[in-house]
C-alpha cells in the first residue's frame, strides 16, 4: 500500500515520502505501548481523556465499512474497491482516536491533537512502525459517527494507519533544526 504522506517544507516541516505498509500484524501490545509514551494527557487541556478504537485483523473490515458508507456515491463508484483494499488489507491497524467535545468544535481547538499525533509518530518510528495520521472529512460524517459508535458529544479528532515499514530497519526522519538554535537571548541592555 502507498499511502503519500506531505508535509509544507515551507513552514519549516519535512516531507516524509510514500510509505509502503508490511502485510505483518502490529501487536496490540505495542500501540498500546505507544498510546502511554506519548502521554496524551500532556497535550489536552479537558478533564476529560480521550479514547481509541483500534481496528485490526477481522476488524479492519468493519472500519472499511464505516468510511465506505460515508463516502458520497459517486466517490464510492470510483473509489470503492482501491478503499476496501486499502483498509482492509494494505493497511495492518487503523487506531481512531476520539475525543469528549462537540462536533462543532473550531479548528484552533485541534492543535492539541495534531502536536500530540507528530509525537506519536516519532515514537512510533522508533518502533519501525510508520504511523500516518489522517483527518478527513468523513471522520465526522453522521454515518461514519453512527457506524462507529460515537454520539453527538464525541468528535473523531484524526486516525492513524499504522504498519511496519518495507524495509527491516526503522526509517529515521531527518532531525529539524535545534528548538535552541531559534532563541534568541536578551541578558543585557543594548
């Protein structure tokens, strides 16, 4: 599986390339592994936690199904068989990740999800895992919330496609510039 994952160079983030996915299981043991590393607790400011689904094995079929039946029709038409194949086979895990707060929350509100999903990411890579966090629009589709479970006071904030690499070792992204190289230091008067 291809999955094209980009990132805008020109606000100082990295590209990471086309990702082919394994065909071997990821354990349930290390993405719940995973999950507590990267502490979402850091990133939510909610007293209440957020929570995960993880499809995998036989239950990718039933994700495959929440996001076919969400998608319009005529993308469904042309889409239809490259997605179930995607998602029920290319594709090892699907870790959903589901947060208490209503549908209609602004954007703003979604940084801490996306901080967090760059430091899951990371972990993940160290694990030669490739994890590729995705929010669509059919993530909030009535269909899709139903199919999934999830009620009116929920909001899918991303998923990701998680799978070992094709290749045996881990692919290491290329460090970004120091945090310390962008201070700028005022100790004394001018």
């Amino acid at each position: 599986m291809t999955t094209l994952y980009r990132q805008e160079n020109s606000i100082g983030k990295r590209r990471a390339g086309t990702y082919e996915f394994s065909p071997m299981p990821v354990p349930q043991s290390l993405i719940r592994k995973l999950l507590d590393e990267a502490d979402p607790s850091l990133y939510v400011m909610s007293p209440a936690p957020w929570r995960y689904m993880l499809f995998s094995g036989e239950g990718r079929q039933l994700y495959m199904e929440a996001v076919r039946q969400s998608f319009p029709p005529h993308l469904a038409d042309c889409h239809g068989s490259w997605a179930a194949y995607q998602y029920t086979e290319a594709i090892p895990a699907h870790l959903v990740v589901v947060a208490p707060v209503p549908a209609d929350t602004p954007e703003d509100d979604m940084i801490p999800a996306k901080a967090w999903s760059k430091r899951f990411c990371m972990l993940a890579a160290e694990q030669g895992l490739h994890a590729v966090w995705k929010m669509n629009d059919y993530q909030q589709h009535p269909v899709f919330m139903n199919l999934m479970g999830l009620t009116a006071k929920e909001r899918v904030l991303g998923v990701f496609h998680i799978g070992y690499g094709d290749q045996s070792e881990p692919r290491h992204m290329e460090a970004g510039r120091p945090a310390s190289e962008l201070m700028t230091v005022y100790d004394h008067l001018v």
